[in-house]
C-alpha cells in the first residue's frame, strides 16, 4: 500500500501497519496446511496464513476501536492478506496462482476455530472475495483510506496553518473515485454500497477542498482511471444492467455536455482538463452511460 510520507500519520495508515507490526503470540487456530504444493512457497504461505490467525484475532478482540469502522478495518485485512499473497507468489515468479492461492487461504479464514472469543463481541471479520477478482479492490482500499481519514484531515484543517496544502494532492485523487462510486450508487443497488458507508455526502471532498489554502496556480492531477467503471461491470455484471433498462440516456456529444466549462469552474481543477485524457479513457469506459455520469459528478464538485 502506498503512503507518502506526508499523509503517514492519518489513521488508515496507522491502523494498516499493526498488522505487519503484530507481535502478539494471541491467535485463532487455522489449519494452515495444503495451500500450495511447492514445499519452500508452502512454508511462507503458512506464515501468512499464521499472522493473518493473529490478525483477526487483534482485530475482533484486541482493537479499541469505533464499531463503525469496524467492517472497513475487516476490509484491510482482506486486502493485508492479498498484499502479502501477492509479494510471496511474486517474488517467487508464481504471479499466475495469486487470486487462487488468496481463496484458498480465505476459506481456511472461513472455517477458523473462535474459541475462548468473548461473549459479548458482536462482529466477526469474514473473508471478502468478489471484489479481489478484478482489481476493483484497490480502488476501494482507496476509497474507504479516504472515509476513514476523513475527519482527521478535516480537524487538521481547521486549524492555523501552512502545510494545509499538503492534503490537496491526496485528497483531489480521491475526487473522480469518489462521485464516480456515489453516482453508480445512486443508479444501482449492488452490496457494496451501503456495506462501508451510510451517508457519502459525509465524505464530500468538495467540503475540504473549500476549506484548504492550495497554492493558486498550482496544478493538481485527478486521475482518470478507466478501469475502475470497467472493473465495476465485471465485478457486478448483472446489477450494471439494470442501468441500461431503468435509464432514460441521451447520447450527447461529450464536449457538448459542459464538462469542460465546469472544469473551469472549479477551484484548482481549471488547469488539469486534459482533453486526450477525457477522449481516451473516460468516453469508453462510460460508452453506453454517455456524458450524464460525469456531468453529475463533476457538477457536484463545483
């Protein structure tokens, strides 16, 4: 997981790394065998497989924590163990075996042995698959990061001072994710949804960036990621179908949607409409869905 080190002390950062830093001997029994039938690769799985039995262990009993958050740190842990999955099969050239290997560890997640767990705990982390199918996954992690730092960074910017600028870059790659997911929300009911978040209006990155004293002329890069509305009709084919039948969706010429006059508009964002960019990627990605999605969210930035 990249973090710059700018932005190292917010608190999905913090939270993410006890479970590389996990020195606790409390762990749920997990038959760690037969993961994979290299003897050197098994002996790494199995220690992978080990930790991530401390780690939901920590994770259900050890952790103070908001219970709010609760699924979103579950999700981490998911994510943690894809991570580690993927540096071990990697590293030794087996790139081909990742998602398999990952379900394979995730359903002896499924079938771990909680006993001597407190009565009075309410949720238990469970495996999360679908989305590890496609890379959807990384676009979440990023996504449920920012929700959760959320009010960290907007307590540090109401404060007096001059390194406030130093969140407009994370915060402003956040920002075609963000109203991106909120639209295909509004449009589909699909799981995902309403799983990690109640209100995305709470999580508005217009809010913060009313709020920061960017450096007038600076350039800033929103990332234009066709993948991810891709990713998001592999993952939910038949949800995404929906839109097509209960949408009323007019082709318009994308120029002639006011995309770019509403770039214009908009704080910090003039400077970064690229129009080989919006061509490329975000035509394509939305062919069928036209301009109305965009024009939604870059309308609501303003």
């Amino acid at each position: 997981m990249k973090e710059t080190n700018l932005i190292s002390d917010l608190p999905s950062y913090e939270f993410y790394s006890k479970f590389n830093n996990n020195k606790s001997d409390t762990v749920y029994s997990i038959e760690c065998s037969n993961i994979s039938t290299d003897s050197s690769e098994q002996q790494e799985l199995s220690t992978i497989c080990t930790n991530l039995g401390k780690n939901i262990y920590y994770l259900e009993n050890e952790v103070a924590q908001d219970e709010s958050l609760f699924d979103k740190h579950c999700y981490d842990l998911n994510y943690w163990l894809h991570d580690q999955v993927t540096r071990a099969l990697v590293k030794d050239k087996d790139k081909n075996n990742i998602y398999s290997v990952f379900e394979k560890i995730q359903n002896k997640w499924g079938n771990i042995d909680r006993q001597g767990k407190p009565d009075n705990k309410k949720k238990t982390c469970m495996p999360e698959s679908k989305l590890f199918r496609t890379g959807t996954f990384k676009h979440f992690k990023q996504l449920l990061d920012y929700f959760e730092n959320y009010q960290k960074i907007e307590q540090e910017i109401s404060k007096s001072s001059e390194q406030h600028h130093k969140y407009c870059s994370y915060i402003l790659q956040i920002v075609s994710l963000y109203f991106t997911l909120k639209e295909l929300c509004s449009k589909i009911n699909i799981d995902i949804c309403n799983k990690y978040v109640e209100n995305y209006n709470n999580y508005n990155p217009s809010k913060l960036l009313a709020k920061l004293s960017c450096e007038e002329g600076k350039t800033y890069e929103v990332q234009f990621d066709e993948k991810f509305v891709k990713e998001m009709i592999y993952t939910y084919q038949p949800d995404f179908g929906k839109i097509f039948q209960n949408l009323d969706l007019v082709q318009k010429g994308f120029d002639g949607s006011g995309i770019k006059a509403l770039f214009n508009k908009i704080p910090y964002l003039s400077d970064i409409y690229n129009y080989d960019i919006i061509h490329k990627y975000v035509v394509p990605a939305l062919y069928g869905l036209g301009s109305l999605l965009f024009f939604f969210f870059l309308y609501r930035v303003k």
